[in-house]
C-alpha cells in the first residue's frame, strides 16, 4: 500500500512538478515565516528551510510522509537572496542579475510520520543572465509577474528567453522541487514511484 504523500507547500509550481512523478498527495500550508540568514551557508540554510517546512505541520498527521521544499539563490556578489515580493522587487533583482551568473540552491527534505525518521539534501543549478535592457525586464515582468520566484523568473515559462547558459543535474530542481533526489528519497522510505 502507498503510503499518503503531504506536500507542505502551496506552490502551484512543485504541485505541478510532483504530479509528474504520479503520486497522489495533498498539499497543505507550511507554518512560520522564511529568515534568510546571510551568516550561515546556502546550503545548510535552505536545508532547515526546507525541513522546518516539513515539520511544521508534522502534528497534522499520525501517518504518510511529508516533503518539505525550499529555494534560495547566491548572486554574484556572494549574497543570499530569495524571493522579489513585488514588481519593483523583480526589476531590481533581474537588473542586478543581468549578464551575470548566480547559483540556486534548492533544498528537498523528507519527514515519515510513523518513524519520525527524516532526510533533507540540496541541489545546485547555476545560471547566467543575458545582459538585459530595462525595457526588457520590465516586458518580461509584465508579462509573467514573477515575484513569488527566488530569482525573479520562470524557467518553465518566458524566463528560458532571460538566459545565456544554464548548468546542472536536474532542471526541475530551478523551478523548485528536485525530482530526480526525490525520487531517490521517496525510495528509501519505501516508496517507488515506478511500482505498479
């Protein structure tokens, strides 16, 4: 018997990305507020993001598994940064990454209600900005009102025309829930994605 999947995210996005791998879930809201801390490593940083996501509605459930998520990204100057918030937001994040290369790090965790076992591992996937004009970002902007993405754009969508080069093992890891080591994860807790 599957077990029940808990997605502690409301992202459209990630929803999107784990009905790919054919599971049935429910999606539910993270409880806490996001704190990017410049004093502690991209890595370990969006790790605990990530798990506190997962754990934060753990007392929901007495069964299943829950997947955390989280995304930040390190801009050229070395400073961590996440999501824009608003339109202006957007343009300045884009304008001071155009024609640069910044490394998203996005953090998968798991947690197993019965076990209280969890795990939690990070991606890297860098991209480099075309240099681009204001009157560009400010179209693009308008055009997919990107400011719930780490990053100001949608890879998925008209954000793939903002970039010069993309590097990395897994694309969706950039749009924000890492199939690929999910899918590993998945199966040391005992779930196969490519079971019948």
């Amino acid at each position: 018997m599957i077990r029940p999947i808990i997605l502690a995210s409301t992202s459209p996005y990630r929803q999107q990305l784990l009905r790919q791998l054919g599971l049935n879930f429910c999606a539910v809201v993270p409880v806490g507020e996001e704190h990017l801390d410049q004093n502690v490593a991209p890595e370990l940083l969006v790790k605990h993001l990530a798990l506190n996501k997962a754990l934060s509605v753990r007392d929901q459930y007495s069964d299943g598994l829950i997947i955390g998520s989280d995304q930040v990204f390190v801009n050229a100057r070395g400073k961590i940064m996440g999501k824009p918030g608003s339109v202006a937001g957007a343009k300045q994040q884009l304008q001071a990454m155009s024609g640069k290369t910044h490394i998203f790090y996005t953090a998968i965790a798991l947690f197993d209600c019965r076990s209280e076992r969890s795990l939690a591992d990070y991606i890297t996937f860098s991209v480099t900005l075309r240099s681009l004009t204001a009157e560009q970002i400010t179209y693009y902007v308008e055009q997919e009102n990107p400011i719930d993405c780490a990053g100001s754009f949608k890879i998925e969508g008209l954000g793939i025309s903002l970039m010069e080069k993309m590097s990395g093992d897994d694309y969706t890891s950039l749009i924000g829930l890492p199939l690929i080591r999910l899918t590993t994860m998945l199966q040391e807790f005992g779930v196969d994605v490519l079971a019948p």
